[in-house]
C-alpha cells in the first residue's frame, strides 16, 4: 500500500472510529430522553455530540486532501474511486458508510422522540395555563405579558 493510500485507509479508520462514539452518544441520548433524565446530563451529552461533529467534520476534511493528493474528487464519489482500487481502503470505507447510516437512524429517532416529549410538554403547559385561566399575550415590542382569571390551581 502506497502512502497515500495507507494515510487515507488509517482516515477512514479514525472517521469509522469517531462516528461510531458519535453513535453511542445517540444511544446514551435516547435513553436520557426516554427515562427523563435531567437537563445537567442532556446537555452533557449535547456537547460531546457538538465536539464529535466537529472531529467527524474534520476527518472528512481531511478524507478529502486525501483524496485530492490521489487525484481524485471530493466525497463520495472519490472515496468510491478509491475503494474500488484498494480493498483495504474499500472496506475501511464501507465501515465507515454502515457506521454512518446507523448515526443517521439513531439521529432520526431521537428528534422524532425529543418532538414527542416536547409536544407532550407544550399540551401539558397549555392545560395547565386553562386550568388556572392564563392567557399569554404580547404587549407592542412582541413581550410575553401573562393575564391570569384568578382561578387558582390548588386550594391554600
């Protein structure tokens, strides 16, 4: 294996390696939102996925020089290119694409999970406000006033 080659392959490697952390973060993500963890740990692990992307980001970045030392395009269609020409290089790469549509669905069901809750939240907030008889209303620079009935949502 050349060295271009082989910096690419170990690339590919480490990109495999950290979407596959970011992977984890997704998991741990769901079961925060699923047992109702606290925001503390929510946004713990908010962070790791920003720094995550990042590192994803970079190595993708870096996949591409790669590729353009090689002579070939950017993306996708350049790392095929290379796939089909180095086997290591194609599997490292076809990791790497598996690793990735995993993040992606893990992704797609944690926001349609974190929308559940948060629908759930405004509708409970919402009842909450009728019940006490709370309206919100904005005053001309688009402030939130709130005019309360005076219904009481428990007795004192």
């Amino acid at each position: 294996m050349n060295a271009p080659i082989s910096r690419l392959h170990e690339c590919l490697r480490q990109e495999a390696a950290e979407v596959a952390q970011f992977a984890d973060l997704l998991e741990a993500e769901a079961l925060a939102v699923a047992e109702n963890h606290s925001p503390g740990q929510l946004q713990s692990l908010t962070e790791g996925k920003l720094a995550g992307a990042r590192r994803i980001q970079e190595l993708g970045e870096r996949r591409d020089a790669l590729l353009a030392e090689l002579g070939l395009p950017a993306g996708h269609g350049g790392a095929d290119l290379a796939a089909a020409a180095d086997p290591e290089v194609g599997a490292a790469w076809t990791r790497l694409l598996e690793l990735s549509d995993r993040a992606r669905e893990l992704n797609l069901r944690n926001g349609a999970l974190i929308d559940t809750h948060l629908r759930h939240t405004r509708r409970s907030l919402d009842l909450l406000r009728e019940i006490a008889g709370i309206a919100n209303v904005y005053d001309a620079k688009g402030r939130a006033r709130s005019i309360r009935s005076g219904k009481k949502l428990a007795a004192t």
